[in-house]
C-alpha cells in the first residue's frame, strides 16, 4: 500500500484486538485443492495439520462432506462413485456417492488410475489378486495368481503375466485381450514392461541370476537379445530397476547403464580429491551412484551400444522424435554457478557419434520441448529461444520486445542470465504465450513475431499465466515440457500495488480478459478443471478457504474454512507500506500492529524488526497463531503481546550486500516512526539463513538495536565461501559470486570486499545482545558459522548466548524443540525490550 495522508487519517481510528489468547493446543491447518467433477458436482480437497490429513469429498449440491483419514492424491472421482487410495495403510477405498457407503479393500500392493477409462487396477499381495475395477459402472474383472503386472497411462494399455505361464496384453479402451504362451518366460523374472510409441508393441524386460532378457509382443512372443547384468568387457551394469528405459520411434531403446570400475584390494580407506578433473569427488562419486549412463539397443538386431565416456559423468534429453542429446555435467563447473552452462552434441545413430550443438543453461526449466514444436526451446542471457536443428543455429523467440523475460526480484539475474520466469506455453500447434514481468506475449511460430497480449501499464496490474493452464512432464532423460490443457482460453492471474492486491481473470485469443475474482487477498493452488476452478483464498485476517468458481455462470461458491477455532484472526491488523526515498528508489515494509494500539495514546511500543529479502508478497498471508517456526518469529505472539512487528523489504546493490540490507532496514524504521509510535529506543532485531548473515552484520554497523537473534546465519564470507555443500555437493564459492549473496566477485578477485561484508571482522563495534541459534547438523549454512560469531563475541567480552541443537538441520524440526526455541526467543526479546525478569537460562 502506497502512504498517502488520507490513508493514515483513516488507519489512526481502527483499533486492534489480541491475536493469541487462544488454546495453544489447536494444530494449524493447511488446505490442498485436488479435484472438480466434470460437472462441477463433486469437490475434492484436502485438510492437513501436523500429523493427520483428512480428504473432504464435497458434493456441492447439497452440501454434504464425506471425509476419509490419510489418503493420497490417487484418486478417480466421477459424480457417481470415488475411489482413493492409502499407501502407509495399503487400503483402498470405494466410496458410493448416492449412498455415502465406503467399502474398504485391505492388502493392496498399489494401484494404478487410468482417468481416461474411468479404470482402476490393483493388485492384493496375499492372493496375488489383478483387479481391474470400471467405476463408471461398478463391475470389475479379475484375474488370480499375477505375478508381474504393468500399465501405460498414454495408451491405456496393460499387460500382465500369471503363474500358469500366461502372459496377458489388454487394450482398455477398446475392452480388447489377447492371451500369449508365456512359457519361454517361466525361468525369469519379470521387471518391466515399455511400449512402443505408438502403443501397437510391446517390450517385457526379465531377469535370471546373470543375465537381462528383452522380449517383444506384436503378434507374437518374440525375444530380442540377452545382456549381461554386469558386462566386464564394456565395464557397464545395466540397472536392474529399469528406470531410464525409452522406446525410440526408430526400431531403437535406451537403457540405464553403469559404469563399473575395478576396486583396487588392500589399502587405506581414502578418498583421493583430485584437483585436475571436473567436478569434485563427492558430487562426482553421488553422480555416479544415482545418475544412469546410456546404452542402446537397436531392436532389430539386438545389439547393445554404449553411450558412455570414460572418466565423465554424463547427462542426457531425449526429445518426442527420438534425438539423443548428451552433455558432461562437470564439463564447465569452475564452481562459480549453481547451475553452469552445459555444451549440448546431438547423436548420430549412423555414425555412433556425437556432434556439437550449442551452449546451453543446464537449469532443467530453462531446457524445454514440445510435442508439436520440432525444435529445443531454451533459455539464455535472460531471453527466450529456440534452437533450429535444421540450421544448426538459435533462433530469439522474445528479443525483439521491450520485455523483461526475468525475475527482478534477484538482483543476480544480470550476473546467471539464468532467472527466467514460466516457460513458454504452446498453443494449439501455432505458438507460445510467454511471461514477462508485468505482461503477458504472444509469440508465432509462422510468422516469427512476438506482440503483447495484455497492456500492465494501463490496467496498473502485474499478469502472469496461471500453472493450472498446463501438466509438467518430465523424467530423469527428457527435458521439461509444458502439456498446456485443451481449453480455448487462459487463466491467468494478476497482483496490483506489490500484491496489496490479488485476482483471477480469463484471456482470449483474442486478447479479450474477462475479469473473475479480485480482493485485497491471496489466491493460491488455482487448478482448472474446464468450466471450474478450485482454489485457495485467504487474507492476513482471515484464515485460509476452498472456493470453487463457475467458469459459465460467473458464480464463486466457499466450500470450506479452515482453522475455524481462531476466532480472534479477525482482529489481526497488519499492512504493507511503501514510498519512494530522496533517490527516487523503492523503499516498503509490513507493519504489524500491537494489539492495544491506539492512535490518541501517546504510549509508544517495542518494535521486532523480522528480515529475510523482500516481505512485501507475505502482506495477505495468514499466519496461526500456534505455528512455531524457527524461520520467522510468529508475529501473532508479538503482537498479541504489545509489540510493533517490522518487515522491511531489502532491496540490494550488488557488492554492497550488507550496506544494503543496513540502508534498506534504517530507512523502513525511519520512515514509519514518524507515522506510528515506535519506540526506537527499545527495538530488536530477528533474522534467520540468510537474515541471520544480515542481522550479524547489521548489529557491527548501528548501535540502535538493543537485542538480535541470528538463527542459522553467516558470520565470516570467506570461510563460508570455501565451505563444500554436502547438501548440494558444490562448495559453497556460487552463493557469493553469483547467488544469494550478491557479491559478483569472486574472493581472489576482491578480498577486501568479502571481509567487508563478513560480520566476523566487525565484531569489535557490537554492542547489542546477541542470541545466536543453530542445529548441529545444518550443513546449508554452516553451523560453525554460528560458533564463529559466538567465538569472536566471547573473546571480544561482548554479550552473547548460544542455543545449539542437537540433530537438527537448517530448519528446527523436533516439535519439543520448536517449542523451545520460541519461548526463548520471546523470552529474550521481553527481557532486553520489555525489561522483563531475566530467564533462568540467561544467567
């Protein structure tokens, strides 16, 4: 919200009420939409709290709810009947919807939903039953003894084998089986199964003790090749698992490969770090252990060939006309980038070689393809492209526009050329719909033009294209690609006044938007399913709600509110401010108010300045007043408690990280004490990750703050910066560089900068209280980061505490713990803002 002198005359006469004299016993809830009928009868969402998740099956004409305990988002629902399924339970779950009956099918290994069929299949453990369940009429067919079973999902096919040595394929849709002697099989073990891609064939993949048997179905059983498991002349192991398998549309398959080295006997147990190849051995070593390598088996012959390298971890994309793209993971990593650039060679199945495309982004949504575009759609230098295999030359899909194709809210992006926003949408075999930051574009496959499909500047609104538009397909050897949905329009969403306001609206073809909902709120989990939307509403002050909307009569309908027991939510007040400073530079913060505040008092109350980046999109967040997380203080309890909360939002120069942060958090506080009553005498500060770093560093810069808590934070750059990540498997030289941190430079470049910017070498100016927090396994940041800064205070005489907990990472996860942790950190801030009686933990 922009400050204006009216606003404030009108905000000076509300008053506030408490937020949390409530039982502390009630679990937060949290909502998932899942599920709208094709007729917009039945509803289907999710109700979570800590421990237990309850399904609400919604009919929406009478209102009625059926609730099921702990079930997973498996589910094939119709107007008629529901089924579900439970994994830790192994149960499934068959609701009637006319009667409200459930029946309950125990021992279920795992089931498969075919939503096209309207088909479940499931297989029992104990009787080794096959069921094949059609919930549109409710009759089901089964077969006994299954031993190996395995669906397609694209082609609605299934194939399964008995102990009778019968081998079954089913067409689900057509309702069609034919029956196969599966006795060549009898001595092997069925794994898996893949069809072609056209669904006509398919492959069975059977193991013995040794060996991997490839049969193929057409009209016949019809065995391919035998393949050693553990191949010692290739030194390759074929993973047993199967899961790298693609059926090729030129008579050709991959297959997941290993690389096998030979171990030298006898010796030390040491791992050599070798200083002259890429990568280093950790990243290495975890690469080889969970990233398959590549083989092909031509079908027709039965030859395997391997596309592995020795002594390189490779990665690939196979795209939908079969081209094998293969890149060397470490090949450009000098550690500088969490994502380097990956140089991408296309095979040639004739020569049995790879040749050199081009440089690309290796983030996996900044590498896309499409089934009706023929052509690798990348991202790179902060635009849109495509690269055309015919010409062997990239092509700009969003350079010929004014657009800003990347997020701004990272100041980096200019540093990676890697922070794009939603790819781009296909479109009916014509076209992309793509983001900017405040637009939506329109690009044409024929005619190479780019135009503007909304106008931001004269709406003052900020649309981007809603996910609920498109499926996310993607596996572990084909690139990301965006399934856009079989609707004549868009969904998209917009933010107005940095997010003071939210909503949902509907694009045309042609460009015309039909405006839906909107309110001073936020919309989250929007999915589509045709004529409905389901969604997620809340407000700062009011608890988060499922709403279903009727895309053709323009209704909105609530179907459910959570956390009804926080009855004192309405009286949470909270805003988010901003201005422009003398330098024409955006400067905002959240204000959350005491609950006893009142504008004709002269009573000035405590502040909590809570950092981490910017705050502004959390201004109509609910909060419940029982959720304790160590990444933020529960503003709820501060204020409920006669505390002023600020969030400021921190804005950065890159190089001047702390410098920034420092400016950003004065101005906020400056600025707002001279609108509200702010007792600036009595102020702390509270930050944890990367606030953590800020709240250390900005305790050595000003003398103003008379309490901080650094949770989890940076002390010294330079350490930090030559830390490996065994999280990430990097070291930690990226965040500083070209990341998080905002430095630019590399350390060997500007020393100075880094000790600059560490609180460590600071340590002499500070005189607020310092708590510092951490767990003794955070490897993100750490933890002997915080023993750094507890170190130089202690020798310093400076006054500092440290809550070190055991087993626990970057987050505080033990609820015991969590419960912990708050109390002292509120326990703290009352003793040195409140000048409460000292803690018995503090003395």
């Amino acid at each position: 919200m922009k400050i204006s002198i009216y606003y404030l005359i009108c905000l000076f006469v509300m008053t506030f009420c408490p937020s949390f004299g409530q039982n502390v016993d009630n679990k937060p809830e949290t909502l998932r939409p899942a599920y709208i009928t094709e007729s917009g009868k039945i509803a289907v969402y999710f109700s979570d709290t800590e421990n237990n998740s309850t399904c609400i099956i919604h009919l929406i004409d009478t209102g009625e709810k059926i609730v099921l305990k702990n079930v997973d988002n498996r589910m094939l629902v119709t107007d008629y009947k529901a089924v579900f399924y439970s994994y830790v339970k192994k149960q499934m779950y068959v609701v009637d919807l006319i009667s409200k009956k459930t029946d309950t099918v125990a021992d279920v290994e795992a089931i498969e939903v075919l939503e096209a069929v309207n088909k479940i299949i499931y297989h029992t453990k104990a009787d080794k039953m096959l069921t094949i369940l059609n919930v549109k009429s409710g009759t089901s067919e089964k077969f006994l003894d299954v031993d190996f079973y395995n669906v397609d999902r694209e082609f609605n096919k299934l194939v399964f084998s008995n102990d009778e040595a019968e081998l079954f394929l089913m067409d689900l849709k057509k309702e069609k089986t034919v029956k196969y002697d599966a006795g060549a099989l009898t001595d092997l073990s069925l794994r898996n199964a893949k069809w072609d891609t056209k669904g006509q064939k398919v492959y069975l993949f059977a193991l013995d003790d040794d060996n991997v048997h490839l049969y193929e179905i057409s009209t016949k059983l019809n065995k391919v090749g035998q393949y050693p498991v553990n191949n010692e002349r290739e030194s390759l192991e074929i993973d047993t698992y199967f899961t790298s398998v693609m059926v090729l549309p030129n008579d050709k398959m991959v297959i997941g490969v290993k690389s096998v080295e030979k171990v030298q006997p006898g010796g030390a147990d040491v791992e050599i770090w070798n200083g002259n190849i890429n990568g280093f051995p950790a990243a290495v070593n975890f690469y080889k252990e969970h990233r398959n390598q590549l083989a092909i088996i031509d079908i027709k012959t039965g030859l395997l060939t391997s596309l592995m390298e020795k002594g390189k971890i490779m990665g690939y994309h196979i795209d939908h006309i079969g081209n094998i793209y293969r890149y060397e993971i470490f090949e450009n990593d000098d550690t500088s980038l969490l994502n380097p650039p990956i140089n991408l060679y296309k095979y040639d199945f004739d020569k049995n070689s790879f040749s050199y495309l081009s440089k690309f982004s290796s983030v996996l949504s900044n590498l896309l393809k499409y089934k009706t575009f023929p052509n690798l759609v990348y991202y790179k230098d902060n635009h849109w492209n495509y690269f055309d295999l015919n010409s062997g030359k990239g092509e700009s899909i969003s350079v010929n526009s004014d657009g800003k194709f990347y997020s701004d809210e990272h100041e980096y992006y200019n540093i990676t050329g890697t922070e794009s926003l939603n790819g781009p949408l296909e479109w009916k075999g014509r076209g992309f719909y793509l983001n900017d930051q405040k637009d939506i574009w329109y690009y044409d496959w024929k005619s190479k033009k780019i135009i503007r499909k909304t106008n931001s500047k004269k709406q003052e609104k900020n649309y981007r294209l809603c996910n609920c538009n498109y499926d996310l397909n993607h596996s572990v050897i084909t690139p990301f690609e965006l399934v856009t949905k079989p609707n004549n329009d868009l969904i998209i969403t917009w933010n107005a006044g940095l997010h003071e306001f939210e909503g949902i609206d509907l694009l045309k073809e042609d460009g015309t938007i039909t405006p839906l909902v909107w309110d001073k709120a936020h919309y989250s989990q929007i999915k589509r399913f045709k004529d409905y939307l389901i969604y997620v509403k809340e407000k700062v002050n009011v608890a988060p709600s499922v709403y279903i909307y009727n895309l053709k009569s323009k209704e909105e309908i609530l179907l459910h509110k959570s956390n009804t027991w926080d009855t004192d939510v309405t009286d949470v007040k909270s805003e988010h401010f901003y201005w422009y400073n003398e330098n024409g530079n955006i400067r905002g913060g959240i204000v959350r108010f005491p609950k006893n505040y009142n504008e004709k008092d002269s009573t000035k109350y405590p502040v909590v300045v809570s950092i981490y980046e910017q705050k502004f999109k959390a201004q109509n967040i609910y909060v419940p007043p029982t959720d304790l997380s160590v990444t933020n203080i529960n503003f709820r309890e501060y204020t409920a408690d006669d505390y002023f909360v600020i969030e400021p939002d921190i804005y950065y120069e890159i190089g001047e990280t702390g410098q920034s942060a420092l400016k950003c958090i004065n101005e906020t506080i400056d600025f707002l004490a001279k609108v509200f009553p702010l007792d600036t005498e009595r102020m702390g500060i509270y930050g944890h990750s990367y606030g953590g770093y800020e709240t250390n560093y900005v305790i050595t810069q000003t003398p103003r703050f008379k309490a901080a808590i650094s949770s989890a934070g940076v002390a010294d750059a330079v350490s930090m910066y030559l830390t490996y990540s065994f999280d990430l498997f990097i070291p930690d030289v990226f965040r500083f560089e070209t990341h998080q941190w905002r430095f630019g430079k590399s350390f060997f470049d500007d020393q100075e900068l880094y000790i600059r910017n560490s609180p460590v070498y600071h340590a002499k100016n500070i005189s607020t209280p310092l708590l510092l927090i951490t767990g003794t396994k955070d490897y993100v940041i750490n933890w002997q980061q915080s023993l750094y800064m507890f170190t130089a205070m202690k020798r310093l005489g400076k006054e500092v505490q440290l809550l070190l907990y055991n087993n626990e990472d970057h987050s505080i996860s033990d609820p015991k713990n969590q419960i912990d942790v708050s109390r002292r950190t509120k326990e703290w801030f009352d003793f040195y803002l409140k000048r409460r009686t000292e803690p018995v933990w503090l003395n």
